[in-house]
C-alpha cells in the first residue's frame, strides 16, 4: 500500500515537472542568443598563458600541492574525530549516571517494600 502511495506521487511528481518544462521551453526559446564578448575570450586566453608560462607554477610540484591537501584534511578529519569522540564519552556518561540513579532507587523501592511487609507480619 505504502509503495503504490510512493509510486502516485511520484508520477504526479513527473508529471507536473514535464508541465512547467513544456510551459517554459517557448520562453527560452524566444530569449536571444547573446555572443560571448571577444573581449573576454582574449583576456581569458591571455591569463591561460600567463598561468603558463608562469615560473611559480612550475615551481610548485603537483606533489607538493597534493601533500598539502591530504595534511589539511588529515588534520580535519582528525578534529572531526576528536570532537566525535569527546560527543561519545560524554554521552556514555551521561547514560552511566541515569542508570546508576535509577538503580540506587530501584534497591531503595525494594527495601521500602520488604520492610513494609515484614511489619504487616508483626
């Protein structure tokens, strides 16, 4: 039941997506096709032959580039599990404590009840 309650809306979904695309595609289609400026282009080309022809680009080693990235994430997915860890302990505290407290007043309610009973017997 739940699954053909998943397919209805998916297909609903679909259909109503293919609506607005069929409703849109005049209106794009009537937008004018704008020409990339020439200007633009050439400086573009002419910063790719700068970075090119650059001596720190060659300068920097792939390798190096790359052991600085794995240092940096290194480094974060050792805080990551730090703090992960510090989250775990004290949440296995937090439950030590409840249970303990819940423990301490189960033995109490115990005695409470063997005690009433042994003066009823009186």
């Amino acid at each position: 039941m739940v699954l053909f309650i998943v397919k209805i809306i998916l297909l609903i979904s679909f259909v109503g997506l293919l609506i607005i695309i069929f409703r849109k595609v005049p209106h794009i289609l009537a937008l004018p096709i704008k020409e990339a400026d020439a200007s633009k282009i050439s400086s573009l080309s002419q910063l790719k032959n700068k970075l090119k022809n650059s001596v720190s680009v060659d300068s920097v080693s792939l390798e190096n580039l790359l052991q600085k990235i794995l240092s940096k994430a290194r480094v974060f997915t050792m805080k990551t599990e730090n703090k992960t860890a510090t989250w775990l302990e004290s949440l296995r505290q937090r439950s030590k404590n409840k249970n303990e407290v819940h423990d301490d007043k189960y033995w109490e309610g115990i005695k409470k009840s063997t005690n009433n009973t042994d003066e009823e017997k009186k």
